[in-house]
C-alpha cells in the first residue's frame, strides 16, 4: 500500500475543473456514437457537423490498490444525438460488489442503472444530490437540462470499470426528449 500524503482540490461547480488539474480526459462522439441509439444520426453528425465534445473528467487518479479513493468530476455538455440525450459511456465495476457515491454540482442529470439480472433503476439529480450506486448496478449518467451537467464521483480504486457488456449490449433504457422534456424509455434495441 502507498503511503499517499494528504491533499486538497479546488473543484469548479459550474465546470468540473480541479485546481490544481489532475488527470483529465475527454470523450467525443467519435469516442462513442455507436452507443447511441440513433446510429445513422450519430454518424451524420460525425460527417457532416463535428466531433462534439460530450464529456470531460477530472480525476484525482491513485493507485489501483484497495483502500485508496479515487475521486472526479465529469462534466457532461448539453444537446441530444436525435432525441437522446448527451451521456456517458456507461460501466459496471470490474468488481461487482464495489459501489460508488455521486454528488451533483451543477445542472440537470439523470442516473441511469442496471443490474445483470435485469432490474433498472432511474434517479434525477441535481446540484445538492447525493447519490448511491450500490454494488452490481451498471452506471450512466445523462443530461437532460440546458446547461452542463455537473457531478463529483468517489469510488474505491479496487472497482475498476468494465465497458464490455454495456459496449456490446447498451442499456434496457434510454433518455430521451419526449413532449418537451425528459422521459425515460425501454430501449428497444437492449440485446
Ligand atoms: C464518473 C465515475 C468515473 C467514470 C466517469 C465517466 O466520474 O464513475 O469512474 O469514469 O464518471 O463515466 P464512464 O467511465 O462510464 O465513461
Ligand atoms: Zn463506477
């Protein structure tokens, strides 16, 4: 185990940034556009638009050994692939029965969960929200507001992420402008 000297962040509500900046990494829909459910419309917006930004992190990263943890803010930026609306990837712990804290910072989210036997869950989040993503729910985070969306994530460096199911199969729902506003619906491409 690392002996780790203690430190402290300055983190931006609005925008995520940590001061002094630490790791940072951005995903663009280049990253990603094969997760939407609009494959055609994720593409033509690659061609013919640009490569959006979709969301950036800013993490304290520790090492990978138990008892450390790691910590980061995600900033997801607003707007739609169609109707769908800006998200991350999405994960499962590479260890399941590791779970994960979220605290919303700014803007309008939505926390979409599952769970490998089936079970999903959906919870609004906003800045003050603190919530809990037990052990063995999958995570992705949404933005269904106008203005970035911003959260802080505390997790054990044990947990580890595995993007191969939700890479391969999505997830059984999406979010999605519906009537003027969010609304939450089966995906029916889930394989
Ligand atoms: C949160 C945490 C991180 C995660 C990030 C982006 O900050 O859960 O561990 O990496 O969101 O999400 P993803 O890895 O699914 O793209
Ligand atoms: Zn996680």
């Amino acid at each position: 185990m690392s002996l780790i000297q203690p430190f402290v962040t300055a983190v931006d509500f609005r925008t995520g940034a940590f001061k002094p900046q630490r790791q940072v990494y951005q995903r663009r829909l280049s990253d990603m556009w094969r997760m939407y459910a609009d494959r055609d419309e994720a593409a033509r917006i690659l061609a013919e638009e640009s490569d959006r930004l979709i969301y950036d992190v800013h993490a304290a990263a520790l090492p990978a050994e138990e008892g450390q943890i790691p910590h980061g803010t995600t900033r997801i930026r607003p707007g739609r692939i169609g109707d769908e609306y800006h998200m991350t990837k999405g994960h499962y712990h590479a260890r399941r029965e590791q779970g994960e804290v979220y605290f919303g910072l700014s803007g309008r989210g939505m926390l979409l969960l599952q769970t490998e036997s089936g079970e999903t869950s959906e919870i609004e989040m906003g800045a003050g929200s603190a919530a809990y993503i037990p052990p063995y729910w999958a995570h992705r985070t949404v933005n269904i507001g106008a203005e970035d969306f911003v959260f802080l994530s505390v997790w054990p460096a044990e947990a580890g992420h595995d993007y191969g199911a939700i890479e391969r199969d999505g997830f059984r729902k999406l979010a999605l402008l519906r009537d003027g506003g969010p609304a939450v619906v089966e995906n029916p491409q889930f394989a």
